[in-house]
C-alpha cells in the first residue's frame, strides 16, 4: 500500500488532478512497491540488459481529487505472459472515507532495450509479480 | 493536426518518452485544436458553470520515441450523449517515416463544477466536435 | 524536515534529475510543513481572498542525483517585509552519507488574488514562519 | 526566438503558471535552439563522452501567465570558462502587448558523464554560444 497527499503540482487550474498525475502517481506505487521488495530501482530502470516499457494503460476516474488529499493506492499484479505483466491500481482518498477516486491498470513487457526484442521477465520481477497476484482479489 | 518536439523533460532514465507525457501531449493538441476553433482556453478551464473534466483515458503504445523526435498528432472527435464526448488521437513520428507511436483515447464529461452534476455539453464545445467529428474516419 | 524518494519521472534520458524535478521537490516539502503546522492546502492554494505566488526561485546543484535516492529536505523560513518571505532549502541525499545534493531558496509575495495588490501575509502563514525561521541557523 | 502556449498542466489550482514550468519552458527554447543550429538533441542529451549538466538556475517572475497566453522566449548565452556557459531567458507575453513575464538564468558545466570530471565544451556547442552571445545584448 502506497500512501501520497495530492500536491499544488498535481492539480491545474480547474482547480482538480490533473488526470496524467493520477497515473504518475500509479507508477510511484509501481517504484514503491519494488523497492519495497528490496529491487534497486536505478540499475532496474536504467539497466542496459532489460527494460520493461510500458504497452498500455488505462485510468477511470470515479470522483475528483484536490490539493491535500490523502490518497492511498493498493495494487495487484498479473503475469500476463512469460515476457508480459499488469498492474492494477485502486486509488482512494482516506480524507474522504476510504472513497474510490481511481482504478488504472498499466501493461508492460520485459524486452532487450538494445535491440527491443521481448525477452523473459527476470527473476526478481517474477517474484514481486506473484509476491502481489492476489494482493486485491 | 498538431506538431510537438519531444523535449528532454518528456523523457526518464530509461531513455524514452515516458508514458504520462505522450497522453500531456495528447491534452495539448486538444487544448490546441480548440483554440485553433476560437475557444479562449483560459475561459474554457476555468468557466465557473461548465467544467469538462476527464472520466476516462487510455492508451496503447507502439514503437517507442526519443527525444528531438517530431510527432505529429491527428484527433477525431465523439459526442457519446448530451453531456460527454471523446476524443481519439493517433501519435505519428515524422522523423521515422509517420510511423504510429501510439493511439490513444481520452473521455470527457460536462459538469456544473460547483455542483458538480451532469449537464449538456455548452454551443461552442458542440461545433468543435460536429468539425472534428469524421476527421480520422 | 521532508523525505523523497527520487522517482523515475524525476529524472530524464540523461540519467539524473531533471533541474526543475528539485525545485518541485522543495515545494513539496514547503507544502508538507505547512500541513504539520495545521494549514489546510486545499484552502490555502486557492483561496478567494489571499495568494501568495512566487517572485524568485534559485537553485545549485552540487551533486547529481539519480533515480532511488533516498533525499532529505531542510528548510528555514525567513520573513523579508510584512508582505513577503523566502524560504531556504538544503537537500541531502541519506543514502549518500547525509551529502548535500543542492540548496535552493523560494520567495513568495502575499497578495489579493482578485486585484493582485501585495497585502501583508495571513496570521496563519506568519506563525509557520515564526516556527522554522532558526531551523537552520 | 521560441514561441510557446501556456498549457493547462503549465498551470495549477491557483490559476496561474507554475513557477517551474517557467523553467521547464526555459529549457524547451534551449532544446529548439540547439536544434535550429542543426544539434541532434537526442544525442546531444545522451551523449556517453559528454554532458552539460545544469548546476544553477534562477527565475524572477514580474507578471504572473494564465492558460492561453501566447509566450515569446529570447535567449542571449554567455561562455563562462573552457567548460562553462550560461543562458539568459526574457519570456514575454504576446497577447499582452509583449510584456516582460520572468527573466531567468541557467549555467551548465560540461563534464565526462562517466567521471563526472570537467572537461571543455564541445565544437557545436561553442560554436552555438557565439551565434547567440550577442542576441539580447
């Protein structure tokens, strides 16, 4: 579980989350969580023998957000493939009890940045994936 | 059709564009096609009796894209009920050929932001979907 | 005193964070102190009667820091007239033995928000910076 | 010269410019003008024998900017040392009878990124700065 308070930053001037932080602040959720697992995450991020881009993603908004929330994130992760995972992401503000603001889902593969071809995820991402898998089920 | 230069800031250590910034760059080709329309964009986003905020958006990814490339974006507009449109955009890079980057989709609906219930899409918002409406048909 | 964890949207295809990222990060921190002292931020960002924006903001970096990095910020309050006041930050990286990475310094101006005339700062805001003006002294 | 929007996420909930999105859009003129002497910035930036970290900057704001102006950036560079330089900023508005919004200040040293040792700037890069010492002067 990821907790964060909406900054002057992540709003804009209709006054609300802007909707790419609220994805922004999934991806830190995504950082947290692999560091928490203990995933050095400047070599993982900028490792010159496997990268895992980001294919897809996806965010509903169910309620605004505003500067000073408190929100929380819990994730669940999905081994789609041997080369392919998801996240999936529930947002919400526990300044507004527990309410859900968000649900994101963000798909990535496991590839050779070099020549970008897929290649199988490395260990410790299977790890962490299915240290997850049924962390919201 | 909007142009953008990928900057230096739309990029991380991975050394690509990072995710949430290829769906800022779709917001500004809107914000740019409705000024393009004559809508006064800083009236726009901070009307007190109309608001259009996000409830939806995603995106796909691929090929990736690097700093100094040329994108250019094509958007097509969807008037889905009385009171929420979306807008598609197709991410090319210029610089490689007008190969797809990405596609993308992002859904909005229009409230009254202090209540912030539903209501009909304002005049000027209308006109810009009807113009834009079978652009990528 | 606020802590950070160096994401990797902070950084850029450069490897290291990108020069805004840092001044981001100091008002975060400025925005995380008011909040201890019981300032509702939602209130205090837009409200109708006082703003107080930025005038000045300067920052050497002394160290690079890189995607991971654990940082530290200090920050000491320093009123300059009845109607402005600097802050001073210094950002420590923890898991580089406490090293100075940069320090920074914000200035900010109280004013009317409707006419944009300076006015002297709320009482709210002076008693924050009675708080952490000799916190670095 | 660098003509820019202000964008909505250019702005937050106070309704105005971010104060490091002045920055950011600081930087954007440098890109575009390293890129209109023919410089590949996405070598330029990721560059494994050289690179021009930024180790100041600074921004006065004199007027503040709403979504929808029309900016106009000119630069003036001045070479420091055999490896250092920096770049002088005036941003003005255009829809605002061109009156001057900020001035800033960023200074870079050029180092070996491997060593992170100093080392003299590249060809290109002088030969840009004496195109444009006299720009503003």
């Amino acid at each position: 579980m990821y907790t964060r308070t909406v900054r002057l930053q992540d709003t804009d001037a209709a006054g609300v989350v802007y909707f790419t932080s609220a994805l922004d602040i999934c991806h830190e959720a995504f950082e947290d969580s692999l560091m928490g697992s203990g995933v050095d995450i400047r070599t993982f991020f900028s490792n010159p023998d496997t990268a895992t881009p980001i294919i897809h993603a996806d965010i509903d908004f169910l309620k605004p957000s505003f500067c000073g929330d408190q929100l929380t994130l819990q994730l669940s992760t999905h081994q789609l493939a041997e080369d392919e995972f998801e996240v999936r992401y529930n947002i919400t503000a526990v300044n507004k009890g527990e309410r859900l603001i968000a649900k994101a889902t963000i798909r990535h593969v496991c590839i050779n940045p070099i020549n970008r071809q897929r290649q199988p995820l490395p260990a410790e991402l299977v790890t962490w994936i299915q240290r997850w898998s049924l962390a919201m089920s």
